[in-house]
C-alpha cells in the first residue's frame, strides 16, 4: 500500500542536547541485525481487531533501547490500540485481537507460550488519568507491584527510590501512610509512575499520561520522561503534538489504523516525507 | 434592561412544589412517629407489670401465668439473622464477581433475570418448600454430617432435628439472595475499569486485580448490600415460623427449635388474652424495631469507615 510502512528507519535521539544522562544509542542502522544494539521492541506486520472493525494495519516499527518514542495521530486512529498491544491489555476487551510479530528483545510477545500476567511486569503502563488504589496508602501503592510479584528485597528502600526517581519523593516523605487520594492529580500521576517503575519494568508504556493535567504538572511528567530515558525505553501516545516533540527521539504518525510514517522527531516535525503528516503536524486536519 | 427585582409568576409552581414534597417528606416521619408512639402506648401494660430490665433479659415466655421474657426471641431473631448473612454474603459475592468480572458476558443477563424471579417469590412458598422440602433433607444428611465434622463445635451439637435455627438461617440465605446479590452487581459496575486496568498492568492476575482492586473499591457498597439484607432477614416472618419450631428457648446449637420476634407476634397476636399479653407482643415490635435502628447505624459507621481508607484520606 505504501512505501513508508514497510521501512523503518531508526535514528539516534536528535534531542542530544537537552539529553545529557541518555547512553549512547546505537547509530543509524537500516536492519536490526546490523546494530550494534540490537532494538529493544520491534513490532512487524501487527494487525489488530476489534471484532469486526480493523483496527490497525500491519504496523511495522523499531524502538531502540533507552529511548522515547512518541505515537500521535487524530482521535480513533490507532494508536492507543497500538500501544495496549505492546503489553497485551488489548486482550481485556471483549473481541479484541492481533496478530503479527511483537518482538521483546526477540521474542515475540503474541505468542501463545507467552503469559501475559508476566509480560505486563516486563512492559509497565501509565494511563491517561492517574489511577492510584484508593484504600492504600501512598507507599503501599508504590509497593502494591512489588507484593503482588512477590519480590523480596527492603520495600521502603525500593519505595524511596522510586518516588525520588518519579519526582515526588520530597512531597510525600513525610505522610508516606496517608491515602493516596489525599494527592493532587499531577502528584498522583506521578505516584502512578512511580508503581510501575517499582517492579523494574524495561519498557515503560504512557497512555496521553498528562492529559488530565494542568500545564505545571505537565512540565513535571515531562522532565520525568527525560530522567527515565536513561534506563527505560519508554512509548508515548500524546494527542499533544508540542509534547511529542519535546520529550520523544522518534515519533509515529497513525492515521486511520495506518502507520504513516515514522522516524526521529525533528524530521516528522520539520520535514516529513509523507503530505499526510505534514497536514496533520502543521495543524491542517486532526 | 434591568432584571426584574419581582420574583416571575412561575415562582409560585415552584413553591408550591416543594411545599408538596416537604409535606411528602414529613409525613413519612410522622407515621414512623405514631407507629412508635402507638407501639409504646400498647407496650406500657407490660413494661410497667414486668418491668423493662426484667422483661429484656429473662428468657421465661409463659403467658398463662404471664411470665414474659423476650430474650429467646432477641437471641432467635440474631442467630438467624447472622446465619443467614453468614450464607448469603459469600455467595452473593461470589455470585456478582462471576457474574461481572469472570463469567461470559452472554451469562448476565439470564442469571440477573433468575435473580429477580427468586426476589418475587412469596414467603409463605419458601418457608412450604422449606418444611417439605428442606427440613428433611436438612435431618438427614446435613446435620448429622455437620455434628461429625463439625461436631466439637457447641454450634453442631444435639439431635438433628431439622425444624430450627439452621433451618430458619438457611430458609432466610435464599430469601436475602437476592437483594444483596442484585445490589452487589450494582456496586461491581461502579468500579472504574481503570483501576482493574492499572492492577493488571503491574502484572496482577484477575483475581490478584480483583482483591487489590475491584474488592476494596466496592467494599462500602457491599456492606450496605449486606444491610439491606440483613434488615429483611430480621423482619421475615412467614417463612421462618413455618421451619425454626417456634419453641421460646435458647440454645447454643443451631439444630435446635427456637423462635424470632417476628415470629411470636405473628403467632400469639391474634390470641394473645390480656393487656399485658398483649403488651409484651408491642413491647417485643419495639424490640424489634431497636436492634434494626443499632443494626442500621453500626452499618452506617462502618460504610463510612471503610469509605474513609487509610488514615488521613481525602484531605
């Protein structure tokens, strides 16, 4: 059908700058094979349904590790579909189904041997509204991860940790036992984050995870993703294209169940091959 | 233009309205306050022959030489309760998770609708099927079963008889069913599906999203299901006094015949001989309507309780 969905082209971050704890990624490779890194998800041929509508078609992308990657497209076109698929949530919904080749560094995570209750501690979500437990406490949310996969270790030290690493360490240490509705929105988006970084996922997955949120703590979660990216590989689906441009390495461009087009931020934003994403970067439809 | 400083014409529908409603509202108080009033006007013959202490906590009901002691009847009415709650809470949460949680969508809709039918079935049939049906089935096999696995217990002790507490308790678990089952699938589908969501994305499995989830959220509402249940239970008359024997004695043994306050004013009302039998059958309504009001209002804390979560919430 077209050109763009069957290449993909993987670029290093062009956000270098603003990127000073990122490793160093791979350089630019045509073939994952080729890398010195190999990708961290590649995802080939993905199809998915939802009864009887098509709802994505055969999708072909690489995310390299340690990287962010933003999903933008106009509303229904695919892409929060797209990223449920990555952690096998799609399934919840009655009729739902894909098929193709998700790979986790290489295995394909479609595959029927794969558990999906243990894919979902590998690949950890966020979601548009924050979506704490609200009979547990602050820490007893961050730790709710770490019970329910039965991992050992001091729990207090994992839940300092990361709350400092998801920024709100220094305002809830000192009420740590008190509800966790007893924070704000953007402080409970940021607890969200927080208990799944608890279980050490390798990809993080952000479902429009500013979306309910004020502009201040907007900033907040983006300046996260930027910390994050230095041990996360991290895909965001954002309706918001000046977030997408500012906090991924590479962006994907869904239109109508498609994959128009993807590849590193700058160049979807500034110079994209497709009319389609430019019309729709530019603010001519969507 | 200026806004008119005159209230418009249509102000008076309004006032009118709600001067209907409050007078609705009112009147609902008022009744509740003459059926009490009455109750204690009936009930002073026996308060004043007995004596309230005396009359609470004896356990002698002989209205021939007029000796009333309401306390068999106190304990009945509890023991049946909590063994039907006992019955009825577990299954009917087990019932609404299956029903919203687990179970095929294509299943919801007859269960709910087979639901609804067991609520519409009259209490004089299952307290019929319980005497014809039940009770010997509960004399044998259920009661000598439970004396021989159970049977260290004081609970599961004595001749099984099958007419008693258990039968009641039983009769009264099919008869609560309903209402807090119904109720109980209600409060599951006020669960944002986005707290199950965020349990499962950390790796929960269903039922692990279920306990973290699904069951502390809905926990208010399942209590007040259950109070919604237990308040029939405490008030069911027909069905009970057909299987728990009607014999006005405690006993610790739930295979034992007893007797509930709504079943002894059924009984002897239309007998009873006398201002003071008479007497003590109100005395016992007022019972009755006491525990429901401390039953209620324990409940009511607990919801709000548990409704609160952990120490400082909603800040």
């Amino acid at each position: 059908m077209n050109a763009f969905q069957e290449t993909t082209v993987v670029i290093p971050p062009s956000r270098r700058m603003l990127d000073l704890q990122a490793k160093p990624v791979a350089p630019a490779l045509r073939t994952p094979a080729s890398a010195q890194e190999p990708p961290k998800l590649q995802v080939e041929k993905l199809d998915a349904w939802y009864g009887k509508t098509h709802a994505l078609h055969g999708v072909n992308l690489v995310v390299p590790p340690r990287s962010v990657m933003a999903a933008i497209g106009p509303s229904g076109c695919g892409k929060s579909t797209f990223l449920r698929c990555l952690n096998r949530m799609h399934e919840l919904i009655p009729g739902a189904r894909a098929e193709g080749t998700l790979l986790l560094d290489g295995q394909n995570l479609l595959g029927r041997d794969v558990d999906p209750v243990s894919l979902r501690r590998r690949v950890g979500m966020v979601f548009q509204r924050p979506n704490p437990f609200p009979t547990l406490s602050i820490r007893d949310n961050v730790a709710a991860g770490l019970k329910l996969n039965g991992i050992g270790g001091n729990h207090d030290e994992i839940v300092e940790r990361t709350l400092r690493q998801s920024a709100l360490w220094d305002e809830v240490k000192d009420r740590l036992a008190a509800s966790a509705l007893s924070l704000s929105g953007g402080q409970q988006q940021r607890l969200c984050i927080a208990r799944a970084l608890a279980v050490e996922p390798e990809v993080l997955l952000m479902d429009e995870p500013a979306s309910a949120l004020d502009p201040i703590a907007t900033a907040k979660i983006e300046d996260l993703i930027h910390e994050l990216k230095s041990r996360y590989t991290i895909l965001i689906v954002t309706h918001n294209m000046q977030q997408a441009a500012r906090v991924s390495d590479q962006t994907a461009f869904f239109y109508m169940g498609d994959l128009i087009e993807v590849g590193p931020t700058e160049k979807i934003f500034t110079n994209p091959s497709e009319k389609r994403t430019e019309d729709y970067v530019t603010g001519k439809f969507g | 233009m200026a806004i008119p400083v005159q209230a418009r014409s249509g102000n008076v529908g309004d006032r009118t309205w709600a001067w209907v409603t409050a007078i609705f509202g009112g009147l609902l108080l008022v009744v509740a306050g003459l059926i009490l009033l009455e109750l204690g006007r009936v009930a002073a013959p026996a308060w004043s022959h007995i004596g309230i202490v005396k009359f609470l906590f004896s356990s002698d009901w002989d209205p021939v030489q007029e000796k009333f002691g309401a306390l068999p009847f106190i304990y009945g009415t509890l023991v049946t309760s909590a063994v039907a709650l006992a019955i009825a809470l577990p299954v009917s949460v087990g019932l609404a998770l299956f029903l919203s949680e687990m179970g095929p969508r294509s299943l919801r809709t007859p269960v709910a609708y087979a639901i609804e039918v067991l609520a519409a079935i009259p209490s004089v049939i299952y307290g019929l099927w319980g005497l014809f049906v039940m009770v010997p089935w509960l004399r044998s096999p259920v009661e000598p079963f439970l004396a021989k696995t159970l049977g260290f217990l004081p609970f599961f002790q004595g001749p099984p008889i099958g007419l008693g507490y258990l039968a009641a308790g039983v009769i009264l678990a099919l008869m609560i069913l309903p209402t807090v089952a119904s109720v109980t699938i209600e409060v599951l589908k006020t669960v944002p599906p986005a707290l199950k969501e965020g349990a499962l994305a950390l790796g929960a499995t269903r039922w692990e999203s279920i306990r973290i989830a699904v069951l502390p959220y809905a926990r208010p509402g399942i209590i007040g299901a259950s109070l919604l249940g237990l308040g029939r239970a405490l008030g069911e008359t027909m069905a009970v006094t057909m299987v728990i024997g009607n014999s006005p004695e405690i006993h610790a043994s739930l295979f034992a015949p007893g007797y509930t306050l709504p079943a002894v004013i059924a009984n002897e009302f239309a007998e009873a001989t006398g201002d003071v039998h008479v007497g003590a059958l109100a005395a016992l309504g007022l019972v009755l309507f006491g525990i429901t009001l401390i039953l209620n209002a324990i409940a009511r804390i607990l919801v709000e309780a548990v409704a609160r979560g952990p120490r400082g919430a909603r800040a």
